[in-house]
C-alpha cells in the first residue's frame, strides 16, 4: 500500500508553517518587494500570487512537494502519450490538438497530429463555406442560425469561447447552445429560428448521451415538420464526435461527421472537432490563433523552471488554501462582461477532473481534493455573493481575472473596473480594523462599529491579461488545464475520467417512465413518494 501524501514528512512541514503563518498585512509589512517576489508572467499574462497567505519558506517546501509528487516526470508522461487515464487506459493529448501544422506525434505507430490537421482542414472547409453564404439550406438559402446541441465538455467550452470573443464574430450569424434535456431549452432556441436556415452542431464525444441525442431529435422533428425533405437534412446537421458510426446511425451524412479521438476528453475537447461552432461564429483563422495561444501555455507548462511556472504555481497555491490553510471553495471572479461563463467552464474542468476520492491505487485519500468552485463576473459578483467574501464566517480565496486593455473604449467604464478589481483583493487582504472603523466614525457602541470591521486576510490571486483575445484566451485556458492536472498529481489521483456522473446517469434511465409500478420492489421510499406525486398530478 502506497504511502499518503499526507504521512510525508513535507506535508506535516507545510502544515506547520501553515499553522503558524503570519498574516497578509504583516506578509506585506515584512516584505516592501513582496509583489516582486510573489509574482512570474508567461504567455502575455502576470500572475499576482502576493496576496496569497505564503511566505518563502511555505513556497520553497510546496515546490519541494511537487518535485516530491514527481509533478516533472507525471508532466512529462502525460506530454509523451503515456495511458495515464488508466481506468480507461487512454492518453491525455489535448496538448497534440494544439500542435503547430508540420509537427508530428507519434501514437501507437500513428502521426496523430497529422489525423488533427487533416480535421481543422475539414473544419475550415465547412466553416467557410457556412460563413460565406455557400452551404445552403433546403431551400437554396444560406445559414444564418447555428444550434449547437451538447451537454458538459461538449457545451461549455465552446460556449465560454463564443462569448468571449464576440467581437470577432460574424454579424450576419445567430449562435445559440442548447445543452439541457429541459425540452424548455431547445424550444426556446427554435422559437425565432426560421428551419430554411438554420445549422445544427451535434456535439458529442460518445454520440450515447441522453440529454443531447433527446435534443437533437427534437430539433431532426422540428425541421421534417417545417417541410425540410428528409433527403434535405444533411443540410442542416453536422455532428462532431468520436463515434462516427453512431453518428451515421442517427443519420448524419459521413461527410458531415467531424471526428475526434479518445485521447481528447470531453472537458479538454474544445481545442478539437468540437470547437466547430467557434469556428463557424469566429472563423477559423481566429480558432487557430486560440490553439496557438494554449500551445505557447503547453510549451511554457512543459519547458519552464517549476519556481516561474504558472500551472503549477497556481496548482500549489490551491493545495496549500485547500489542504493546509483548510479553504475549501475557489471563487473566480472575472472582470471582464465577455468571460460571464468563464466560472461555469472552470467548474466543470476543475470539479469533474478532481472531484475524486480515491488515488491512483483505489485508496481512499484522507485530504481534500477539489475546490468547491463557483463565480460571476466581476463588478456584477460584488454587489451578489461578495459579501461572503469580505465578512463571511468561512474564508473562500477568490482568483480575479482582469484584462488591462480597454476595447469597449466608452469613457469611464474601464478605469471603473479595474479600480473595483484591485480594491476588492485588496480589501480581501488588508480589511479594516476596528481602530480604523472607530476613527471614521466615532465612538458608537460596539454593536455599530463590529459589522464595519473587515478582518482581512482573506487569499487571494489576480491574473493580469494584456488583452482578451483568441491567442490569450487559449493561453489562459491551457493554464487551468494544466493547473488541474498539477494537483491531481500531487493529490494522486486520476484527473481524466468521470466516473461520478455514470450513477445519475443509469438510475434516470431505470425511471424514465416515471412510473412508481415499474421500480423496483427495494427502491427508497422518497423516490416512490415522488413518482406517486407525479403520478397523482397527471391523473387530476
Ligand atoms: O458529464 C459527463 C460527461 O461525460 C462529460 O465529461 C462530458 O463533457 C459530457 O458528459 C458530455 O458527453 P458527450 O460529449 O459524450 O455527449
């Protein structure tokens, strides 16, 4: 039985000096350079880890616990294609779904990303001619409404991205997403949509799942109902996935299928066939600069010193929040309207990679792994659950996410943002004293004066992009990615499967006639309760 983590004599060093860890306010007062020597930048982004509570020694010993974890050479197996999903005995390549043109990849005797170059041709082929007004519709028109139907890894990402980067979107385009089996979702997609002209993106990696082939049908009903001849309708889908066939099988033209590989996982994929739909709203000229921008981050992840490296700074800043300070939440808070799902897709990448309980041996862990992730775009965020952040009982370290250029260009506006930014982290750090309450205010009774008081030293990262583009999005999602996988291998733990959601999964197809009379006899007494509920409902 493998030794924890936790029994290494590193991690009871770190959790002393954790223990004993001065607050940020004399952090800073010892260190004038503080932000000097607590920050590193790559990629045309600064990472400010200075307000974090974390002093030289603490860092020194986290880097000694990556190097402990073999965080290098687990980095570098993955990099190689070595099968380290080993319950599902699969590579981890999103990194070869960003490779340069002319470079190769050898897989199991197979120039893999040679198959990748030969998809992203595919994918300008198609989204030019979409773009360009020369795929047309049933009815000789040319398309003007994309839907992308998907769930998880095949929603979020290009969704996240979509938004982002609206401004390099094409006018003439209307771009929906449609994930949830809330037939709710898909009708209010369709309610403007007019059939001669809309596209429909089928994006899934199993081609199985229930919320998206329940989607996709319903949309195949609303086109054949709209008078689209069923000889039409290749005209209108297009699926991404790695099952072809079962693409085929719901009747998809297999020259409309745009495939990938198993050794892209879902939540890793949108640098694949299923960033198509970013492909066709921003072009795909746009969609390879994204690719280069995580490329140049996966070359930083692999090349640099771990002292300068920012997946793996940001990875060990986590750890010590969540295993040795004992903050268990992440809130991510970007400033900036066009990352509002940028928290929704740093949930599912964050949560679903390691939101494990057993290490790489079966072992149950006896730390905790994952953060409890969740955030909102700032200025937005600060007027909701700020609050918490500043004055709550429970100390949750926020990552803010702040562009410094200006592209809006209304006066005003941007000065604002990043003023309200710099003032939350450091409001969140320093806080303010009852001594300060009381010179502001007089000497009010206690019960006045204690609710203005900020403790302060509360965590927190900021990470200083240039500017939001296709190449720094990229770049900043390759980051995450990569920090993701630096804590699975510290907490050793298998970072790409999914094992979690497959219960929920099994157990909705069990009761999906929702009738009590079919469940089985030792089903819970709750579950029958409300499927009698239902039940009783339909029949007044
Ligand atoms: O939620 C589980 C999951 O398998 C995710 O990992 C994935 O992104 C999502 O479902 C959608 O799966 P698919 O792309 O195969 O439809």
């Amino acid at each position: 039985m493998a030794i924890s983590v936790s029994r290494t004599p590193l991690w009871c060093l770190l959790q002393q000096r954790a223990n004993n860890m001065p607050s940020l306010k004399d952090l800073f007062r010892a260190d004038p350079q503080r932000f000097t020597h607590f920050s590193a930048s790559a990629c045309g982004m600064l990472l400010d880890y200075s307000k974090q509570r974390i002093d030289t020694t603490a860092k020194l010993n986290l880097l000694a616990l990556a190097r402990q974890q073999d965080v290098e050479s687990r980095r570098d197996a993955m990099l190689r294609g070595e099968a380290i999903n080993h319950t599902e005995n699969r590579a981890v390549l999103h990194t070869v779904l960003r490779l340069p043109k002319g470079e190769s990849f050898d897989l199991k005797g197979e120039n893999i990303a040679a198959d990748v170059h030969k998809v992203l041709a595919q994918m300008r082929g198609f989204s030019d001619a979409v773009r360009e007004g020369r795929w047309l519709g049933y009815t000789g028109k040319a398309i003007r409404t994309i839907v992308n139907i998907g769930i998880g890894g095949s929603d979020l990402g290009p969704q996240m991205a979509c938004i982002a980067l609206a401004p390099w979107s094409q006018k003439n385009l209307s771009l929906h997403f449609v994930s949830n089996v809330d037939g709710r979702h898909v009708a209010d997609a369709l309610a403007n949509a007019d059939p001669e002209t809309t596209l429909f993106v089928v994006a899934s990696k199993t081609f199985v799942t229930m919320e998206t082939l329940t989607n996709a049908r319903t949309a195949r009903e609303w086109m054949l109902n709209h008078g689209c001849p069923a000889d039409q309708i290749r005209q209108h889908f297009v699926a991404l996935s790695t099952n072809v066939e079962a693409a085929a099988e719901f009747g998809i033209a297999p020259e409309n299928v745009f495939p990938f590989w198993n050794w892209a996982g879902g939540r890793y994929s949108m640098w694949s066939a299923i960033g198509l739909s970013i492909a066709l709203y921003v072009g795909m000229d746009r969609f390879e600069e994204m690719l280069a921008g995580a490329h140049e981050m996966d070359l930083h992840f692999a090349q640099a010193p771990l002292e300068q490296n920012l997946p793996v700074l940001m990875a060990l800043i986590g750890v010590w929040n969540i295993n040795f300070l004992g903050l268990q939440a992440l809130s991510i808070a970007p400033y900036h309207q066009r990352m509002t799902r940028v928290p929704a897709y740093l949930q599912q990448l964050e949560m679903e990679s390691n939101g494990k309980s057993v290490t790489r041996e079966g072992q149950r862990v006896d730390y905790t792994t994952s953060p409890i992730l969740f955030g909102e775009a700032g200025t937005n965020g600060q007027h909701a659950y700020f609050q918490l952040l500043h004055q709550g009982a429970t100390i949750i370290p926020t990552d803010f996410i702040v562009v410094a250029e200006d592209d809006a260009g209304l006066p005003g506006h941007n000065k604002a943002l990043l003023a309200n930014c710099f003032a939350q982290s450091k409001a969140m750090a320093l806080g303010k004293t009852m001594e300060e309450v009381r010179a502001e205010l007089g000497d009010l009774p206690e019960k006045m004066l204690a609710p203005r008081v900020f403790e302060g030293n509360r965590p927190t990262s900021t990470l200083l992009l240039d500017s939001l583009t296709p190449r720094s999005l990229g770049a900043m999602i390759a980051l995450y990615e990569h920090k993701v996988f630096v804590q699975s291998v510290i907490w050793d733990i298998n970072a790409f499967d999914q094992w979690g959601v497959e219960l929920g999964k099994s157990l909705a197809q069990q009761l999906i006639s929702l009738d009590p009379a079919a469940v089985k006899e030792d089903y819970d007494s709750s579950t029958r309760g409300l499927l009698q509920a239902i039940r009783r409902r339909d029949k007044t």
